[in-house]
C-alpha cells in the first residue's frame, strides 16, 4: 500500500495498472477514517482488481463559518485501515496540489443541491461536485463508491455522472453504525459524553420514521412530525431540517407515492450531524 501526495504519481500508478488489464475502484474520503469509509474500501476491494483511497479535506466544501481547521486528520491511521481493508494506494494531496494559483473552473449543480443540506450549506455541493469530478478526472476509476450516509452527496453524484456523460458506475453503499444505532462519523469526535448520548435522537427518529413507513403510513407529515418530536424532546439537539423527499429528485413530497428519501440534519450542541433512510431500504 502505497502513499502518494501529487496527481502525477496517480496518474503512473492508474496507467501501469491499466497496462496489465486491472480494474480500478475509487473511494473518496475526507480522511479520520473509520468503519463507515471501511466498508466503501471493502466493496471496491471485492469489486476490483485495485482500490484507490483519496483522503484530502477539501476546503472548496466547507464555507468561511465551518470545521475546515478543526477538522481530523490522522494518516497515519487512515494508512493502517485502508492497508488493513485491502486498499492499494492513498491520494492525499496538499490543498495546493488540487487547486493550483488562479483555479478557476467549477461543478455546479441546480435544483437538488437546492434542498436539504443545500439550504444551509450553500457553495457546500459545488465543492463537492469540483472535487469530485477533477477526482474522477485524475484517477479515472471504472467505479466508485459513497455512503448512503451522505445521501443527497450520493443522489448528487448519480446525477453529475449521468448529466456529463462521466464513465464510471457509482455503487451506494449502506451506512454503518454505532452499536447503539449513531451513524458513524468523522464529526462525533466533537461530540463531549452528554452530547454522544443526546445524538442517539438521530438514529432514534429513523427508527420511528421506518417503523411507521413499514406500517403502511404514507402521510409524509404524520411520519415527519412523530420523528421531530422525538428530537425536540431532546434539550441538547436543534433541528436544521427533517424531510420527506423523491429519492432522485430531492424535492419535498406530501405523500409516499414514490422511491422516497427521509434526510435530517440537526445540530447537537454545536456539532451538526446527519441521518437518514431510503423508503426502498425498508
Ligand atoms: P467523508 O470522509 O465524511 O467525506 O466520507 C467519505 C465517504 O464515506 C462518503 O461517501 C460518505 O458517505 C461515506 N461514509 C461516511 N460515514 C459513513 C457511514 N457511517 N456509513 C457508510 N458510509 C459512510
């Protein structure tokens, strides 16, 4: 397993497995890796012949008022999992490296980066999008692979992928959790004890939400307002948003009549975290 710090030595190492007939897929993180990421390694590593890891914290996703500078990092540790999961090789290139002096050219997507995260976090998926295809771009894997986790991220992707005629297949993954149900995430090391235990309210209200949709509830306001008042119960959380939305389309819907996404963001203390769960996935 190797790590690599420029998209020259990327490129060499993707052309010489190219050569001998490989297959590539990619995972991209932002690093601080853990089980949720672990799994994405996982599925490249059963579905190709190399897996390429890029751990790089890209400061276009995150707005002047986000966690760009505390956010984790350990490579050190990040190298012994994607090693440990059969991953063969870490991108992680300085911020200068991705985006050269007088960078200039964007991603930009309407209408379902509009919704959900999209409100709050405004130039968030123009980041991700910028990334994501200069990744695409670099490594020119035949898959990659995100979480269901970030599933408007995912939903985004899909969509990129399919308007910009990008050659690859993009394979969702399920999201890992906590043995008590927390979704796992490189942001609940900010979490103090009091706050870990109030963020159970996430997974909490996906259980609701799921319990109701298996019972035949279709009314998205009878679903969403059992789960948000199992949240607000909670002193220490703060809804940002708890919605009903087309999973493809991420615009809000007044009944299930369709593939259905149910997305929340809600800020425990000062931590803003997410959950969900696809209406299919039931
Ligand atoms: P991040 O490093 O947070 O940008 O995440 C990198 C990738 O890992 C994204 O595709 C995430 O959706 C995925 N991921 C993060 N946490 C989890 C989790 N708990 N379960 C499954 N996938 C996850």
């Amino acid at each position: 397993m190797k790590i690599v710090k420029t998209i020259a030595e990327v490129r060499a190492q993707v052309k010489e497995w190219r050569a001998q007939g490989l297959t590539v897929g990619l995972v991209p993180t932002m690093g601080y890796l853990h089980e949720g990421h672990a799994s994405l390694i996982d599925a490249s590593h059963r579905d190709n012949d190399r897996t390429v890891v890029s751990d790089f914290v890209n400061p276009m996703q995150f707005s002047p008022s986000e966690d760009l500078e505390s956010y984790p990092r350990d490579i050190q540790h990040d190298a012994e999992l994607v090693e440990a999961h059969g991953g063969d090789l870490i991108f992680h290139p300085e911020p200068e490296e991705m985006y050269h002096k007088g960078f200039s050219s964007f991603v930009d997507m309407s209408v379902l980066t509009e919704e959900l995260c999209g409100i709050s976090r405004p130039i968030h998926f123009r980041g991700v999008c910028t990334v994501v295809s200069k990744l695409f771009n670099i490594v020119q894997p035949d898959r990659a692979y995100f979480g269901k986790k970030d599933a408007q991220q995912l939903a985004v992707i899909r969509h990129m992928v399919d308007d910009l005629n990008m050659n690859l297949e993009i394979i969702g993954c399920p999201i890992i959790r906590e043995d008590d149900g927390l979704a796992k995430s490189s942001r609940n090391t900010y979490l103090n004890d009091a706050e870990r235990k109030a963020a159970l309210v996430l997974s909490q209200a996906v259980t609701i939400g799921t319990e109701l949709v298996r019972n035949g509830e279709t009314d998205c306001n009878v679903i969403l307002n059992q789960m948000k008042q199992h949240i607000q119960s909670e002193p220490l959380a703060k809804i940002d948003y708890v919605k009903m939305v087309d999973a493809e389309t991420m615009q809000q819907i007044p009944v299930l009549d369709r593939p259905a996404l149910c997305a929340m963001a809600v800020y425990i203390g000062k931590t803003r975290l997410i959950d969900n769960f696809f209406t299919e996935d039931i």
